[in-house]
C-alpha cells in the first residue's frame, strides 16, 4: 500500500474522530439553518429554543435538554437522530440537513 494511499484511509477517519471529541469544537453543519429546520420539522412537539418553558408533548425533552445530556457530542447525537423511536415520528434527516440539527442542538450547550 502506498503511503498515499495510507493517508488518504487516515484523514476520513481522524475527521470523524475530531468531530465525536467534542460536542462544540467542531460544528460541521450550520446552527442557524438548523434552528430554521427545528422549528418547521420539531417544535411541534419540542421547545427548540433556548428559553424557560416546555415542550408541547410532556414525553419531548427539550432541544437544551437534550443538549446539556452527559456525553452528547455530534456523533452520538447523529447516531440518536438516524435511529427510530417509539414516542418520536419517523422524520429522516440527512446530509446538511442532519448537520445543521447536529450544530444548532450543540449550539445550546451550556
């Protein structure tokens, strides 16, 4: 294998490691559109912004909630938000739409 070759394997992987590290160093989508997509896909049933109150639906935490979970960081949110729920529609996001949610929900992190 070249060295190359070798690399080009490496720097995917050491990307995505950087990403899950760390909840906020590295936001790959954009917090705003994702607060855009929150509130037209979530807030019904979530309080998506950062301000006292509830969610809609008793069962919903709310998005700083959510944020503000021990261990959060982008990629185990990714893995939360590609994987179905009982209490939760089956809403599919993917490619920037999934990263703009994955950044805005960080973004409320305390």
């Amino acid at each position: 294998m070249s060295r190359f070759v070798g690399m080009a394997r490496v720097a995917p992987a050491a990307a995505i490691l950087a990403i899950a590290g760390s909840g906020q160093a590295a936001q790959v989508g954009s917090a705003q559109q994702g607060l855009r997509l929150a509130r037209a896909i979530c807030s019904e049933c979530h309080l998506v912004v950062k301000e006292a109150g509830r969610s809609n639906n008793p069962a919903a935490p709310t998005f700083v909630a959510i944020a503000n979970t021990r261990g959060l960081t982008a990629a185990t949110l990714a893995s939360a938000l590609q994987t179905s729920h009982k209490a939760m529609p089956n809403v599919i996001l993917k490619g920037d739409d999934l990263s703009d949610i994955i950044a805005y929900i960080l973004s409320l992190q305390d």
